[in-house]
C-alpha cells in the first residue's frame, strides 16, 4: 500500500527529452558493441589455447585479431561513459531550464511548509536536477546493460555450445530480479534522503536571509543548534542510503558473483571433461563469466545514484505537473471561446463555459471580474463573489482591515495567484495568467532589487530602453535628483533588496521601473508602508502627476493618497463594497 500512495498520478509530466533517449541509445549501443569486441577477443583467447594445447602455432593473424578487439572493446566502453556523462551534463541543464522556467512562468502559489520553501525548490533545480540526470543518463544505461549483456554472451557461447547457453540462460532472470528487489526495499530510504537535503536547504536559506532578524531577537544560536540538528539527521540519512548501497554490493559479490563464477566454472569443466568442447572453450566460458557479471557488479556500486536519482524524478515530476497543469488551467480558460465552445474535460460544465465566455458589458473596461472568489489549498475563503470593474485611467485605492485580501485580491489581478471560482477580464476578455502580468506593473510593499547598478535593475522591464528614458521614469518617480547624487549616478552599485539605499529610495526605484516598462495598469500594495515621511510626500506627489494614460489600482492605509483616488473600495469580512474619497485617518482605523 506505502508504494501506490507514491505512484504519481497518470499524465505526469516526464522530465526525458527526445534527446535524452537517443544519447541513452547511443551508450546503450556503445555498450553493446564494446562487450561484443570483448567477447571475441575473449573467444580469440580461447581459440589460441587451443592451438597450444594441439601443439600447433597460434596465427600472427589471429593475434592481431585480439589485440585490436581488446583496444577496441576499451575504446568503445570509454566512449560510452564520455557520451553518458556528458549527455547527462546537457540533460542536467535541460532539466533546470525547464523547472526554472515553469517556477517564474506560472501563478505563485500557497506553498506547504517543507517541501516547497524556497530553499527546498533551489536545492530539487540543482543537486536534485544532478542527481535526476546522472540517474537518467548514466545509472538507466547500466542497467540496460546489466539485462542485455548477458543475453549477448549467451547468444556467443551458443553458437559453440546450445546445452551451456541454455543453463547460463535460465540464471539471467535473477538479475532484473535482484535490481527490482533492492530498488523496492531502498525507495523508501532514497525519499527519506531527499526529504532531510530538501529540509535542511530550506532551513539554511531561511536562516540566512533572516540572520539580521535572529541576531537581533537573540536566536541565532538556538537556530543554529537547530540547524546543526537537521544537518545531522541528513548525514544519517545519507548514510543510510550509501548502507544500503554496501548492502546490494555484498549480497551482489558474495551470492550472485560467487554462484555465477563458480556454477559457470564447473559447467565448463563439466562439458570439457564430457568432450562436448575444447580447452579453449571451457577457459573462455570461465574469463566470459567475470565478463558476464560486470554490467551487474556497476550497477551495484553505482546503485545509490539510481535510488538518489529516482527520488530527485519523482520530486521533479511532481513539481512539473503542479506548475505545468496550472499553465494548461489558466491558458485553457483564455483560449477555450476561441477555438472550442465545449471544454474537453468539465469540472462543471456551466461554469466552465461561463468562465470561457467573454463579457461584453465589460468592454472598453481596464480591469474587470466576475465572482471572483479564492481562498489558500485547504483554508476557507478569503473572499468570495467579488466584483469589481476599473475603467481606463482610472484611480482605485483599496482599503480596508488587515489579512482581509487586499494583497491577495492585487496578486490576483497581478496573474501571481489562481482563482478558486469566477474571472478576471481585460477590455471584457477574459485573461490568463500571462495577459494580467503583460498588462500591468505592480509596486509591492517591500521592494526587491537585485545586486547591480542602478540601470540595469531598471532594464529589467526594458532591456533597450536608453539612458534618457531611464532619467525619464527616474524624474516622474521623484528619485532623479538622489540618483544624480549617487557616485556614478545609473551605474551605481546598489545590494540584493536595495542594500546601500535608503528604503524610501529603493521604493522610488522601484516604481520608476513599473513606469518605464510602459505597462497600462499599475498595482500598488501599500507603497508608502515603509518608507519616511519625505518619500511618502513624494510618492504621492508622482502618483498625482500621472496622466490618464495610465489606471491605477492602490492598496493604502494612508488618509494621504485617498483624495487623488476616483473611487474608494472596502474590503472587509470577505466583501468589497464601496466607500467615499472623503475618508480620513480615523475613518481608516475605524475600518480596521
């Protein structure tokens, strides 16, 4: 039953690429060819003794046959490793654009606690995407090999003697028998394994972009015993794994080797001493047999790989069709008026096909939603039915009680969030994740700017736009003269979230960014929550100077910003309801 519950569900994304399998292919053939050149060179041997053993001279000829079967059969194992490896290292890029790309691409999420922080997804995009192509690439060929190998060598062996190969024959079931077994009894260790790296990545990241925090609440110890605690839970776990690896290599040397070594042995002698084969043959039954065990004995050593690597595809897999079926939800939604009146697949048939439908009392709308409700995987509603229609040019604030979703209800419009029920629409169309975050800027509550200078955090929503026009959005920001100021102006130098700015200036920054990428609509959450009261002033006053061109949609708690609104919405106990422009600081805090 513990397995089934780990089965993922049918329709997984895989993670092989077309060219995944034809580098596979290529070392599995690589393989094939070096064992076969091994055999004869083997069988070369064999036939030498032979002459020997008449009294007759060995042919220079056949000499040189062995010779080049033997730096060919190497040639051609060493090629097979280089191409494995490799094409794991091309795979393993492959493999982290793609996760990388469906974690910025799609609608943030609630996440769970553990194995979705943000330590655990950077650590399953890098150790996890090594570990899932190595797996892939070089421990699947192996065992591969490990079934195929031996099916050669019989295959040789009964051109010359049909009773040998058919008793060696039916000894190769134990070998898929065995790789299956271990890797079944394994699978729970691997997981285990994954699970304790993933929870002590998330655990260091989180300690490190929290350390001013801990130092300051006196816990950075504490947190440091409790990561040298999980540290020491993720050694164990390792250590079980690579155990159990020393486990698989000991059952596969002592019992399988030995038996296979010795049975094939005495098969040889057997069949010698019976006069149904020559010298030669027997002593190349006996060098085939080590022959016979090496695909196996690499599957052995390498099987930490293999059950580390499964582990890693699970988790990948599982993280794809999250992401993924969420790009297939929301494209569907905005594609399906278009191009098929009837979806495939319903949950509800009639709300399916009203989400569908486009509104054409919304035209010439901005913004606009329908029964928008949402609510966090497992938790009740934060709102629900909200209707809510912003005409272009237009200036909403949103206020309202704290942890009432306003935020949320901004990340919704912002294509960050997926609804539970109802629609967004753009111009009375309905619009997927990726239209709602082509179509609007969003300023949130704490700025995040990327280590660089100044220009370059600004040309991430312009990657052409020139030094004027930096200036420009600079200027109608309010933060041109500071900038100006600044030791070499754009091509400062500023920290990860801003370090070396004041916050007040950082946030500046950052609206000039949302204005320069020359998007329509505007959401801003809270833009003066953290900032002096000289930046708030001028906030407001950039805020004001903006032309009709643009639509804002503003999340305050700050009487200040109210009277330059259009209309004013509460959100409060779930609803959005209208409020007056006229609302001062106590009609605020009352609303809380």
């Amino acid at each position: 039953m513990p397995a089934k519950k780990r089965k993922l569900p049918e329709g997984t994304p895989h993670v092989k690429t077309p060219e995944d399998r034809s580098d596979n292919l290529i070392a599995i053939l690589l393989s094939g060819i070096s064992v076969v050149s091994a055999v004869g060179a083997l069988r070369g041997l064999g036939i030498a003794l032979d002459y020997l053993a008449n009294g007759a001279p060995t042919p220079g000829s056949l000499i040189g046959i062995i010779i080049f079967l033997t730096l060919f059969a190497g040639l051609t194992g060493g090629a097979r490793l280089t191409t494995s490896y490799r094409s794991a290292i091309r795979a393993e890029s492959r493999v982290r654009t793609r996760l990388l790309k469906a974690s910025l691409s799609q609608p943030a999420q609630a996440q769970a606690e553990g194995e979705k922080r943000s330590g655990a997804i950077i650590n399953m995009m890098t150790d996890g995407a090594e570990r899932l192509m190595l797996y892939r690439q070089t421990f699947i060929p192996q065992v591969v090999g490990a079934v195929a190998t031996p099916l050669l060598i019989i295959a040789v062996i009964a051109l010359w003697d049909w009773l040998s190969a058919l008793i060696l024959l039916a000894c190769i079931p134990l070998i898929p028998l065995l790789v299956r077994g271990f890797m079944k009894v394994m699978r729970k260790v691997s997981a285990n394994s994954r699970k304790n790296r993933n929870r002590l990545a998330a655990a260091y990241l989180d300690a490190i972009e929290g350390m001013d925090t801990l130092q300051l609440l006196v816990a950075a110890r504490r947190v440091g015993k409790d990561l040298a605690h999980q540290g020491e839970e993720n050694r164990r776990s390792i250590m079980r794994l690579l155990a159990g690896n020393q486990l698989v290599l000991f059952v596969i040397d002592i019992s399988f080797s030995l038996f296979m070594v010795a049975a094939t042995t005495l098969l040889a002698l057997w069949r010698w001493e019976t006069g149904a084969i020559t010298p030669g043959m027997a002593a190349f039954m006996i060098l085939v047999s080590i022959l016979l065990l090496e695909p196996i004995d690499q599957v052995g050593a390498f099987f930490y790989v293999g059950m580390g690597g499964m582990a890693a595809q699970r988790a990948a897999r599982s993280y794809l069709a999250e992401k993924e079926g969420l790009e297939t939800a929301s494209t569907s939604q905005g594609d399906e008026a278009a191009t098929s009146p009837e979806p495939e697949k319903p949950a509800a048939p009639a709300e399916s096909e009203k989400l569908a439908t486009p509104a054409p009392e919304l035209a010439g709308t901005d913004l606009a939603t329908r029964n928008l409700t949402f609510a966090y995987p497992d938790k009740p509603d934060v709102f629900s039915d909200v209707k809510l229609a912003i005409e272009p040019g237009q200036r909403i604030a949103l206020v309202g009680p704290s942890g009432q979703g306003k935020s949320t209800l901004l990340n919704l419009l912002a294509g960050e969030l997926e609804a539970k029920k109802g629609q967004i629409f753009i111009d009375g169309q309905p619009a997927t994740a990726q239209e709602l975050r082509r179509h609007s800027a969003v300023v949130a509550q704490s700025t995040w700017l990327f280590a660089g200078t100044v220009a370059e955090n600004l040309r991430l929503v312009a990657p052409e736009a020139s030094e004027a026009e930096l200036w420009s959005a600079l200027e109608q920001a309010q933060v041109a003269a500071e900038i100006k100021r600044l030791p070499k102006g754009l091509e400062t130098v500023v920290g990860e979230r801003g370090y070396g700015l004041s916050g007040g200036q950082a946030q500046r920054i950052s609206l000039a960014r949302a204005l320069l990428s020359g998007r329509q609509t505007l959401l801003l959450d809270e833009p003066t929550s953290a900032v002096d009261l000289d930046s708030e002033a001028r906030i407001s006053a950039a805020l004001a100077q903006l032309g009709k061109e643009r639509t804002l949609l503003m999340v305050t708690h700050r009487a200040g910003l109210l009277p330059d609104a259009d209309e004013v919405w509460t959100m409060k106990s779930g609803h959005l309801a209208r409020s007056t422009t006229s609302m001062t600081a106590t009609d605020l805090e009352e609303s809380k």
